[in-house]
C-alpha cells in the first residue's frame, strides 16, 4: 500500500498532456479477441485497470507485442478458451470491472464466454442484465453460479435480431455490438449509447471487416460477417483527464495549458466548467486555463440555483460529476450536484466537509456546493481514496489546501490515471509517493 503526501496551496504553471482514454482502452483491447490476425494499438493508458486486461488476456494465450508503455501489438490466434473455467480467471476478472467487456468477442468467435461478477469501484450497485439480456437475444444461453458470482454463456449460432435496451449502457452497448459482429444475418440495437469512445470502437470494427451503420446515433445497424481482420488503432485523449486538469487549475489558481485534448470529442464537457464561472481559451487542440482570482457559479435565466447531473452522451459524463463538486468549493455562488446514476459516490465530501468546505451532502444522489469564494482555505488533514473518481477530487482538494494532506488508498487513483504525481510535480506540484 501507498501514499501520496500533499503540501497545498502552491500555484501551478506548465502543460500537460492528457493519457489515452480508459473507457476505450478497456473495449478496444477487448476487441482484439474477435480476430486471429495482428491488431496493433496506440496511445494506451499505462495505468493498473488497463493493464490487468492486458495481462489476462496474456494468461489466454494472446500473442503480446508491447512496443513501449503506450503501444503494443495483440495477436489471439492460439486462444484457450479452457482457461476461462479456471479458478485464475475467475480471481483475477473479478477485480476488474472491464473484464466483463470479453465475452462479447469470446461469444462471437468461440461461442462460450464467462462474466465475472463486476470489480472495479465500490460506487454502487453495476448491474449485468443489460449484457445478458442482450446476449439472450442475440442466441446465447447462461447459467448462473450463485457461489461464485459467475455467469456462464454458451452459443450453437448467434444470430442477428433487434434489441431495445433497457438502458443507454455503454460497456452493455459495447459488449453486445462485438458479439453481434459475428452473428449470422442483421442486428439492430435501439437505445444504444453513442459516446465517443463506443464511436471509436464501431470505426476500429468496421475497418476489421464489420459492417455497423448508424454510428455516433442511438441505433446500430449491424450486418453480421463471418471473419475479421488485424487493424491499427490510436485511442482519444481521456476526457475525464481533462476536466480534471481543467478543475485542478481552477481550484489552485494556476495557468495550465492542456495539450492535444481530443476538442472536438469533449461534448458539453468545457460549457459545464465556464457555468462554474471557470475562463477557458480553446486554441486548435489545446485548452488554456488561464489563473483566476474568482470565478462565479451562473445562474439559470429565471435566477435559479444552478443544477449539474449525469446525462448519458451527448450529456454530461457522470465520471466528472466528483471533480466539478470540489471545483465548485472555492467559487463564487452555489451549486446542486445530482449524481442520478450511482448512489453511493458522493460519500467523499464528507472528507471535503473536514477539510472546511460548505457542502450540503441532501441524499446519496444530491449535494449542494456553497462556495467559499477564497475568503478561507481549505486545510490539509488525512484521508482515504474510495474510487478512482473521487480520489482525484481529493487530490485536487488537498494541492488547493493549507498545510499537509495524506492521502491513503492511492492505488485507487492509480488505476484510472498514470504518473499522476510525477506529472503534477513537473508542474510545480507538492507531492510525494510513499510506500
């Protein structure tokens, strides 16, 4: 176990560059499976999520080429499938939530996969039934072992057929569309999530062989074929780095420029941080955060308390939902923040709260930010990281703060961002690892 020690309240100035985006990460890697050829991807995250995919899918038997940290070279020609009924699979899925994401490709191309019970952040409840349902649909068949948590799906034949989600799930959409690639004539999927990063994943299958319509909208027309291909992929920039940085800045009154930011992909993402009052120059890929003494919560047109909640794409992304909270502690105004999806991740700012914030936590879904509009700064004190999300908050609360903060649990943090103290020392940041 490790630490992160702060000192706070030192101005940041420099660039950064944003890693490549997890979410996709964790599909595209995943995709590799549906084809025998050489799949060669850029741009990885080099953190502990993505990394834990790559090496089960090594404990598979897939070929692993890795160039450097951020690029490596897949091949799943020799796949053992039989490794997936061992108790090593079962361990080792089951602390990662995005290994639910491999059994779309397993189903297509070997016709049994297993589903691991979900790992990942303790955010609340993350269920499984939109990828059954859809696995059901499409021709497969599953057992569930009450013991250990695992689904078993089996397959004589996919076969294409419509699918109306339940919900606009992204790894639900995700998983469903890689299985319906193989399947034997047309699936339609309605309802389906169109996030950039599932964007990226249809592009990267269709240049495989697939044949998927309707990309970037709700419903996915997919022509079932009977192989495919290797590809090259490079992933986006994160965008949850981003809004992070932009948060960061804010919050410890720095100038920071965030470098190749993926723009035109960041929907509402930089219009959510200007309603918090927050100057933001978009120069071709890069945004500027220039310093800022206050910054001014609007309001809407009626004179009403501004209102912030998860929307899925094209509105915005619950993973920024932690991060525009603690921006809001030290603006000028107040703030609703309606966390709709998850029930149980706005249980950090009770820590916030200790630190000095005014902060009105009204259920598990809603706070309300009062900001303190610099007029006191938040002190440093020790705390624990509960997700990735909320950790990063956390961090950004204590390098805005007075005095020392200790920040336990931080491989939490680890798992969704890399390097992330060496890269905020090189902008001026107080902080230091410590096992």
């Amino acid at each position: 176990m490790s630490i992160f020690e702060v000192k706070g309240g030192k101005k940041l100035k420099g660039e950064i560059t944003p890693q490549g985006a997890k979410n996709e990460a964790l599909q595209i890697i995943s995709a590799v499976l549906l084809t025998d050829e050489e799949v060669t991807i850029h741009n990885i995250p080099d953190i502990i999520d993505v990394n834990l995919l790559i090496d089960l899918l090594a404990e598979m038997n897939v070929k692993i080429n890795r160039i450097d940290n951020h690029t490596c070279r897949f091949k799943a020609d020799e796949v053992n499938v039989e490794y997936l009924q061992s108790d090593e699979y079962n361990k080792k899925s089951s602390k990662l939530r995005g290994s639910v994401m491999l059994a779309g490709p397993l189903l297509a191309r070997f016709k049994k996969a297993y589903l691991p019970k979900p790992g990942g952040d303790k955010i609340g409840r993350r269920r499984l039934d939109t990828h059954i349902i859809g696995f059901q649909k499409l021709g497969a068949q599953y057992d569930y072992n009450s013991h250990t948590g695992f689904f078993k799906l089996e397959t004589t034949g996919l076969k294409g057929t419509f699918i109306q989600l339940d919900e606009p799930s992204v790894t639900g959409t995700a998983n469903i569309l890689m299985a319906a690639v193989q399947a034997e004539g047309i699936t339609t999927i309605y309802n389906a999530a169109c996030e950039p990063y599932l964007q990226q994943l249809c592009k990267m299958l269709n240049r495989m062989g697939a044949k998927i319509e309707g990309i970037g909208s709700n419903q996915l027309k997919i022509q079932g074929v009977k192989k495919m291909s290797g590809t090259e992929h490079t992933m986006l920039a994160d965008m949850i780095e981003v809004g992070s940085f932009i948060g960061l800045a804010a919050m410890t009154q720095s100038s920071i420029t965030i470098k190749n930011c993926g723009v035109e992909h960041l929907g509402v993402i930089p219009e959510k941080f200007k309603q918090l009052g927050i100057h933001l120059i978009i120069q071709d890929d890069d945004i500027i955060v220039q310093e800022q003494e206050v910054y001014e919560i609007e309001k809407f047109l009626d004179g009403g308390v501004l209102s912030i909640y998860d929307h899925p794409w094209p509105g915005f992304t619950p993973d920024l939902l932690s991060i525009v909270l603690v921006t809001a502690i030290q603006a000028k105004g107040s703030v609703l923040i309606h966390q709709k999806m998850f029930e149980s991740r706005l249980f950090f700012v009770d820590k916030l709260i200790e630190m000095g914030a005014q902060i009105i936590l009204c259920d598990p879904h809603r706070a309300v930010v009062i900001g303190l509009e610099r007029e006191k700064q938040l002190r440093g004190i020790t705390m624990s990281s509960p997700d990735i999300r909320a950790g990063v908050a956390l961090l950004i609360a204590a390098l805005s703060a007075k005095g020392k903060s200790t920040i336990q649990n931080i491989e939490q943090i680890d798992r969704g961002y890399q390097y992330i103290d060496k890269r905020l020392r090189d902008l001026g940041a107080d902080i230091v690892r410590i096992s």
